[in-house]
C-alpha cells in the first residue's frame, strides 16, 4: 500500500544494558573490565540498542553497596569511550556525584532507580542541568525491602508513589518533559506483582510522562519459563519472554524498554509501530 500521510508513530525505543560490575543479576561480571564493557557497550549499539545504559552497582537482593571513588571508577571511564563513539547513555546510578560526572563526560540521562531518594542531591543535579531522568518506583534498598514489600492494590500504590516523587522532582525545578517514569518490576515487588503492573501499563503512560519499562531476564520471567527451577530458565527463552514484554510495553505507549538483549526486543518494537503506522494510514 502506498504511504499517503506522515505517521506520528514513534518506535519505541532499545536501552542497552551494560553493568560495569561483578555482581548483577543477570550479566555481572561478563562486562567489568573497562575493555570488555566498552567492546559490550558497541556491539549493543550494533545489535539496535538506541541507548547504552552504564551502571557501576548492582541493585541485586543483598548486595552490599559500592564506595563511591569505586563507582565513579568503574561508570565514568566507560561512559567517556562510549560517547565519543557517538552513543547515547544513560547512567544508572544513585548517587548525584555520578551522574554529574557522567553527564560530563557525555552521558545525556540520569538513571536513579532511587528516584531521588537515595541521594538527597539527585534531583537538583538533574534539575541544574537539565538531563532527563528516570524516575524508577522504588521501596528501599533490596534487603531492608520485605518490610515494605506489602500491598493492598500494587497498581494504585505504585503510581501514588511516583506520583510523589514526579511532585518533588518539579519541586527542586525539574522540567516535567525531562521526567521519565519506571514502575520497577522486580524491586520490592513478587511475580504477581510485576504481572499486574505489566497489565495496567496504560494508567502508567496516562502519567504524561515518558514510560520506560526494565523486565529484562529478570526473576519473575524465568520463574514463568521454568516453575520448578527458575535458574534452569535458558537466556534466549528468557529473551523472547524479554521481548514479548517489550511488544506489550512498545502498546502501551512506553518510550523505551531496557533489555540485555536488543536485537530480540528491537525486531517486537518495530512490529507495534508498523502496525501502529498502518493504523494511521488507515485511519
Ligand atoms: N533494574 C535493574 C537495574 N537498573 N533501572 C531502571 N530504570 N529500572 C529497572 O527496573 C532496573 C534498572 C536491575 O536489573 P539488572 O541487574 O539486570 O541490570
């Protein structure tokens, strides 16, 4: 059919994993070499990431939290190379001497999945230099969480909670274009938890702020693939569960998915906007 109008249907986009450190949870290790994070970092760019996101500390249950000077180490040498060869990154990271000294040395988004909460000067770094940042919903540091891994109604409570946090972002002088909103599957959250949210990432786009959704290879996916025994969970079933969730999240309207895998999720994303374009062109 020939194209007869412009469409307005933006693909959703790829942001790359790349964890500069021994111990995440799905890719730890492989990449903590400046080198070999560098070289990861590229080919995830290759493979159709749009956006390279660099972090230096694991967020996995029970990990002890990195120094400082240890973080700024591992992220911002990365984060140089990276950008001079042209990527976008975001840093995830909470602590806003990082993030301040990777916008510096060419990153473009702040990737707190604190929200802000763990460092009290996050939000005036993202305020001050007017980098976009993610907003993640986010109940505390994984293992002070069971305290507060209770909910009556997930959906509700978890946007009340960014709502709040989206407040004071505004508050200190963040933009509201330069908000994006996350609702954290995984932290402080079970598998029905995560699955509920999934199922109601309409009332997150309703936010009016950018959506990212992070499922990738994470617990609740291989427990879906493999009950008995989630470790058994093979990485490229876990990539095509990974992907669906992208095609569903790219539906719903988020503005990006994160994903160890780009190549699987880059191919469910472009399917959602030619079908979103003929429907357009339909229309
Ligand atoms: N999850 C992880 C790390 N960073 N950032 C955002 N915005 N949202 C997430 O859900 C998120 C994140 C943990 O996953 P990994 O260890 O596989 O990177």
């Amino acid at each position: 059919m020939q194209k007869t109008t412009n469409s307005t249907a933006t693909a959703t986009k790829i942001m790359g994993v790349l964890n500069v450190t021994p111990d995440s949870f799905s890719d730890g290790g492989r990449y903590f070499d400046h080198d070999r994070a560098v070289a990861h970092g590229l080919e995830l760019m290759a493979t159709g990431a749009d956006i390279i996101d660099v972090g230096g500390e694991s967020t996995r249950p029970g990990s002890a939290r990195v120094d400082e000077a240890e973080e700024l180490r591992r992220v911002v040498p990365v984060v140089r190379d990276l950008a001079a060869a042209g990527a976008v990154i975001s840093v995830d990271t909470m602590r806003a001497s990082v993030a301040r000294d990777s916008l510096a040395a060419g990153a473009h988004i702040i990737n707190d999945v604190s929200a802000g909460q763990s460092d009290p000067t996050m939000l005036s770094v993202a305020a001050e230099t007017g980098a976009p940042i993610v907003l993640m919903h986010w109940r505390g540091y994984l293992d002070q969480a069971s305290a507060t891994f209770h909910y009556e109604d997930v959906v509700a409570e978890v946007i009340g909670e960014l709502r709040t946090r989206i407040d004071e972002a505004i508050a200190v002088g963040v933009k509201p274009e330069n908000i994006i909103v996350d609702p954290g599957l995984g932290f402080s959250k079970n598998a029905e938890h995560n699955w509920q949210l999934l199922a109601a990432l309409n009332e997150f786009a309703a936010l009016d702020h950018r959506l990212l959704v992070a499922a990738s290879r994470k617990r609740f996916i291989a427990s879906l693939i493999s009950p008995d025994d989630p470790k058994l969970a093979q990485q490229a079933a876990k990539d095509q569960a990974t992907a669906t969730i992208s095609a569903i999240s790219a539906q719903a309207g988020a503005w990006a998915v994160r994903v160890h895998d780009p190549a699987t999720s880059a191919i469910a994303c472009k399917v959602i906007a030619a079908v979103a374009e003929a429907g357009e062109e339909g229309a």
